[in-house]
C-alpha cells in the first residue's frame, strides 16, 4: 500500500508534463535557427561579408537550406517558435537600446506620413486584385501584409476574412519574398535616392512588410537608421488593430443578413507595448555599458534566429501555386508602398 502511494506521489503533474513535451518539441527547431545564426555571425569574419548584417545572413542561408535541401519536419514547430515568440522578444529587447526622446522623432509628419502610406497601399491593392481578377480574400490578405506587417498581419486579417489556407499561404509567400527583396535592395538605393539615416530610417520602417525585415534593412545604414526605422515600422503596426476592426466591420456588414454571423475580435500586437515599457526602462534607469553591449548582442543574436526562422519557412514555389496574378498583385504593391512612402518623403522634405 505504501509504495502505491508513493508512486502516486511522485507522478508529475499533468502541467509539467504538458511543458516538458512542449520543450522537447520546439527545442529542436531552436537549436536549428540558433545554429543558422551562429554561422550567420561566423561569416561576418570573412572580409568579403564583414559589412553584412547577420540578420541578412541568416535569412538569406534560411532560404538557401529551405528551397535546395528542405526544412525537416521535426524542425517545424521550433521555427514557428523562433518566428514568433523569439522575434518578439527580441523586438522587446530592442527597446532597452531607445529611449523615449527618439520616440518622439517621428513625430506628426511622420506619424501622418506613415499612416498615409499605409492606407494609400491597402486601397491600391484592393483596387488592383479587382483589376487583375484576384480572389477578393487573397487579395485582402496580400493588402494588410503588405500595408502593415506581413505574416502576422495577415494572420490577423483573416480573422475577419475567413479566406482558405491556400490563401494564407500564398499571403504569407508573397509578403516574405517581396519583402526579402525590398530588404536587399532598400540599403543599395540609399545613396542614390540622397537619403541621410533618418529619412532612410522611416522609408523602410514605412514601406518593408516584416518587422524583422525592417531591423535587417535599416541597420544597413547604421544604428540611427536602424534604431529609427524600428520606430517608424513599430507605430505602423500599432495601426493593425483599427485596420482589422474595420475590416470586420465590413465583413459584418456583408453577412449581416446571417442572423448568426459574427465578428472576429481582432488581435493586439501586445509585444509592442513591451518595447515601450523598455524605453520607457532605459528612460528612467542608468544601465551599464557593459550590460548595454550584452544586451546589444544578444538582441542582434534573437533577431538573426527570427530571420533563419523565416528563412526556412520561405518556399518559392509557393508564388506560383495559384499562378501569376497573384504575385504580381504582390510585387506591384510591394513597389507601389516603396515608391508613395519615398514619394511623401521627398515631397513634404522630412528629415526628422
């Protein structure tokens, strides 16, 4: 009887199993982004890449392992993990690096400008997916990844859109590609366009999909750009949840001759208000350079795992599993985005 209970006893509770199997699941895949990273930072030595950003490395390898050798299954759920979880983190982190007198810089124009272009490239892309014959669902989606902040914001939006997950899919692809090029591309235009680090900093903050991609691209150009265009992406995102709200109310408005349909909620990107509480750390407490340049390392570290994440969820051949109206829809909202941002830029002579 005695050793019955203690058997009982010493059985772990359902939670901590729960936890455990959780662990083991997505540990792989870490470790996978993490070793992705590591090598990322490692080629930095080599001369020929010592000015590449490890963010950029670990995307660009993500995508090479992905589409030539493939992404092993068991490694799913922990790049799903580091996509999301270690991002956001990482975004949190990057807080800490800020205070909130940079915040400020945006500013009105800024914050106008932003705002402007976001709306301006949601509508366009509607407009066009009509134009083109895309599936108004997928073209919902192409537009709110687009306008505000690729996967996240078209997983988001298809709370209200209910599109199939071949759309989704085909969203995400389209978003994570287009904006892995403008991501590549934005730092080669900064000198010809005469952009200084901060204009270049809300450029990409209001024009590149990803938040990831964003921190890739503008740190190109320096901290300030970097610091600046993480801001600028950061109060884009904040416009998520009035875009979704409204989106719903339009969807309500078209069933609402179903007695029982109702309207998704939609998300709060709550990491977001971590990074302003980080500030708002580093704007009342004197840390340490010592910790500021741990913390510094392995805030770039996270955001290179989140890339490699990316990286191995990016698969081409995704762009042409609905065929090419689609992609075009979303290379040409890509390159509307980029263009009427630098357009308001140039236009209203914002420097910060």
């Amino acid at each position: 009887m005695t050793s019955r209970t203690n058997a009982k006893a010493y059985q772990p509770h359902p939670r901590t199993t729960r936890i455990g199997a959780r662990l083991a699941a997505i540990a792989p895949g870490v470790l996978l982004t993490a070793a992705i990273a590591a090598i990322a930072l490692a080629l930095r030595t080599i001369p020929a890449a010592a000015g590449a950003s490890p963010m950029l490395l670990a995307i660009l390898i993500g995508i090479v392992a992905h589409n030539v050798v493939g992404t092993p299954q068991w490694a799913v759920p922990g790049i799903k993990f580091s996509l999301r979880r270690v991002l956001r983190i990482a975004i949190i982190l990057l807080g800490l690096q800020l205070t909130a007198a940079q915040l400020i810089e945006v500013g009105g124009q800024g914050l106008a400008i932003i705002a402007a272009t976001l709306l301006s490239t949601f509508s366009f892309t509607i407009w066009l997916g009509r134009v083109l014959g895309v599936d108004r669902k997928l073209a919902e989606l192409i537009a709110a990844g687009t306008s505000i902040c690729g996967a996240s914001a078209i997983i988001a939006t298809n709370t209200v859109t209910k599109a199939e997950d071949e759309d989704v899919a085909y969203a995400v692809a389209c978003v994570t590609v287009f904006g892995s090029l403008a991501m590549v591309g934005a730092p080669l235009l900064q000198g010809a366009l005469g952009l200084d680090a901060h204009s270049f900093g809300l450029w990409t903050g209001a024009s590149i999909h990803e938040i990831a991609q964003v921190v890739a691209a503008s740190f190109q150009a320096g901290p300030t750009a970097g610091e600046f265009g993480t801001i600028a992406k950061l109060a884009r995102v904040m416009m998520l949840a009035p875009l979704v709200i409204g989106l719903g109310m339009l969807a309500r408005a078209r069933i609402r001759h179903h007695a029982t349909a109702t309207a998704a909620a939609p998300p709060m990107p709550w990491f977001v208000l971590g990074f302003v509480a980080m500030i708002g750390v580093n704007q009342l407490i004197a840390i340490p350079q010592d910790a500021k340049s741990w913390i510094v390392a392995a805030t770039s570290f996270l955001l290179s795992m989140a890339l490699a994440a990316m990286g191995l969820e990016t698969d081409l051949r995704k762009l042409a599993a609905r065929g090419l109206r689609p992609a075009l829809l979303g290379l040409t909202a890509a390159l509307f985005i980029a263009g009427f941002s630098l357009s308001l830029i140039k236009l209203t002579g914002w420097h910060g």
